[in-house]
C-alpha cells in the first residue's frame, strides 16, 4: 500500500530507534515461541493422532522446527519486511521535551523494577 502511495506512514525516529535495540531479543523469543508451540502440537500428536502416519508427521514437525530454531526464516522474514517499511518514509525527529519525558518514564520504571 505504501509503494503504490495509497497510504502514507507517519514514523517517529524513537520507534526506529527501539526496533533497532530490540531487534534481537524479540527475533529469540518469537523463535522460542514458534518452538515452544511445535512442542505443544508434537505432544498432542503423541497423545491423540492415529499411530499410522505418526511418525512421518512428527519428523515433519521436527524439521519445520529445526529450520525454525536454525534459520528462523518466518521470523527473520516479517523483520526484513518490517525494515523495509521503514525506508518507504523519512523518520520524524523527536522534540527534546519528548525526549526529556521518555528519560523519565525509563529512570523511573527501572526504579522500581
């Protein structure tokens, strides 16, 4: 939608910014979550599937999630899209009142944690 400019997107420089920082840690941990959820679906077809056919679901699952764990090819997919995205526009600046505020709500929720 942005390429054929049916919609316009309005980016403040912070949520570059924190995307950025956060990168990595979100991209883990939706790979832990994708793996996570193949543990729960090989685990119910343990339990409940029929045992012909079984073994070949299972190894199928067990491939999907390696490739997963290994090369996170969905995760690392929507970030690439993400980032793309992010070039379609120029970042709007933040105002140093904006930053000030920012710096106070960081120094004081890690006060209290």
């Amino acid at each position: 939608m942005t390429e054929a400019n049916e919609v316009a997107l309005i980016l403040p420089q912070i949520i570059i910014d924190e995307f950025a920082r956060n990168r990595d840690r979100v991209m883990a941990a939706s790979r832990a979550s994708f793996s996570s959820h193949f543990k729960r679906v090989r685990e119910a077809i343990v339990q409940f599937a029929p045992e012909e056919g079984r073994e070949a679901t299972l190894k199928q699952l067990n491939e999907i999630d390696h490739r997963i764990a290994t090369g996170g090819e969905a995760v690392n997919e929507a970030v690439g899209l993400i980032e793309k995205l992010f070039t379609t526009t120029e970042p709007v600046p933040i105002s140093d009142s904006i930053h000030r505020t920012l710096g106070r709500r960081t120094a004081s929720s890690n006060s209290s944690t």
